[in-house]
C-alpha cells in the first residue's frame, strides 16, 4: 500500500487491515512515497518525519510493515519499478496492491500500466462504497488488460491527511482522526503549522 502518507491516518490503516483479512494476505507493506514528482510536498515535512509517523501508526500491528522500498531508491519512482523490484526479491509472492479509487482512473497514465497489472492483484477502495462509474471503469481496466482488480470491503471514513493538515494549522481538534503517537509527533515536531500547502 503506498501513499504519501502526509500524515498517515485511521483512513489508511483501516484500509490496510481490511485489505489484510479480506484477501487472507500475509502482511502489508505500507511504503511511503518519495516526496513525489507531481506534487510539491508542504515544506515542514520531511521524508523522515513521514516514516517516523508510519512506524508510530503501526507499530502496534504485527502484520503491518513500513517499507522504504521506494524511498532507498534514486530518482522518480514509479510503481512498476518497485513490483518489479519487489517481485525480483520475492519470486514466490503474490502481490496485491491497495489503491484508492482516483488512481484507478489514472492508472493508464502511469508508466507501464499493463506490467503493473499483470505484477499484482489491484485492490480498490471506492469513496462511500461501490458506485456504477467505479464498477465501469474496473470492468474497463480488467477487460483491456486482463488484470485482476477487487473492491474492499470497507467502511468508508471519512478521513483525508489534507484535512487534517487543514485542522492544525487553524487549531483544530485531530483527535480521533490519527493514532495518538503520531498526533503527538506532529505537534512536538511542529509540523503542518505553517501555510505552505502542497498542490
Ligand atoms: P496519495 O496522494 O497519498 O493519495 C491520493 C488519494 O488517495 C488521497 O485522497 C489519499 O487520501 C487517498 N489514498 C492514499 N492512499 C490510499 C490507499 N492506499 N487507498 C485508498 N486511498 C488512498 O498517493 P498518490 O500520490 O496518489 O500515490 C498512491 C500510490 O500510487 C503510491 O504508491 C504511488 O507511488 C503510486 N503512483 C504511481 C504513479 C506512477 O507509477 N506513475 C503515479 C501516481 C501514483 P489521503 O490524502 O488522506 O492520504
């Protein structure tokens, strides 16, 4: 499951856990992003601080892992690039990758879409459960390139990391939202009090 995780919250880690029993995996790989090409990250934050909020998010989870797949390597990455990596490493893994449903919209814009899908089951968590342009578009994808793609399971929170970015800088309560470490981290860190807001 990668993300940029900026912060990591219950959103994310309740996806993780579905994914982890409705598909019987063995363990989930969270894998923060490098501060990616096509976005401009909020300036505070810092790759570290990321990983460090992960590692507290689950460090009470002994089936969730953080990955620093793609942060260990150099330049752009791409999701091709780490299934490939991943895959070379792990010959005998199945593996399946948790997405939210936007990027199932864009996925064909990624590089190498038709290897990424032939490397790894797609999970898709929709927005408010399954909708009918959803379903269209994994029917879409599946068909054009013989990929596997489920749905998750899940009940929907409500929980964006823009929101909660939003929340402290105008002081806000983020209770609930996150795991309380990383609340913590975030205030002792000082971090998302400034305005500069990613794009
Ligand atoms: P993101 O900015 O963290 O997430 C995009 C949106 O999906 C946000 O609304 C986010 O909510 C939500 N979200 C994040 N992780 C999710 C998950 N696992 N399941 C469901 N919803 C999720 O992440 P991103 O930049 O789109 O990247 C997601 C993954 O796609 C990464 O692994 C990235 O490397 C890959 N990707 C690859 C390419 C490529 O290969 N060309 C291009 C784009 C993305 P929050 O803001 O609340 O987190």
């Amino acid at each position: 499951m990668g993300g940029t995780f900026n912060p990591i919250h219950f959103g994310h880690l309740l996806l993780a856990e579905t994914a982890y029993h409705q598909f019987d995996l063995d363990e989930i790989l969270i894998m923060p992003t490098k501060n990616p090409y096509y976005k401009k990250l909020t300036n505070s934050v810092t790759e570290e601080d990321r990983v460090n909020m992960v590692q507290l998010a689950i460090e009470d989870n002994p089936h969730f892992h953080l990955s620093k797949e793609e942060l260990d390597r150099e330049g752009t990455t791409y999701t091709v690039e780490t299934l490939k990596n991943l895959t070379e490493k792990n010959p005998d893994c199945d593996y399946y990758f948790i997405m939210g449903a936007d990027s199932l919209y864009h996925i064909e814009s990624w590089k190498e879409p038709e290897s990424i899908l032939q490397m790894a089951v797609i999970v898709v968590a929709g927005r408010g459960g399954s909708s009918s342009s959803l379903n269209s578009q994994i029917e879409y994808i599946e068909n054009k390139y013989e990929a596997n793609i489920f749905q998750l399971n899940s009940p929907n929170l409500e929980i964006s990391s823009n929101d909660i970015r939003r929340r402290i800088r105008v002081g806000e309560s983020i209770r609930y939202l996150l795991p309380q470490a990383v609340a913590e981290y975030i205030y002792s860190n000082h971090l998302y009090i400034s305005s500069g807001e990613e794009e």
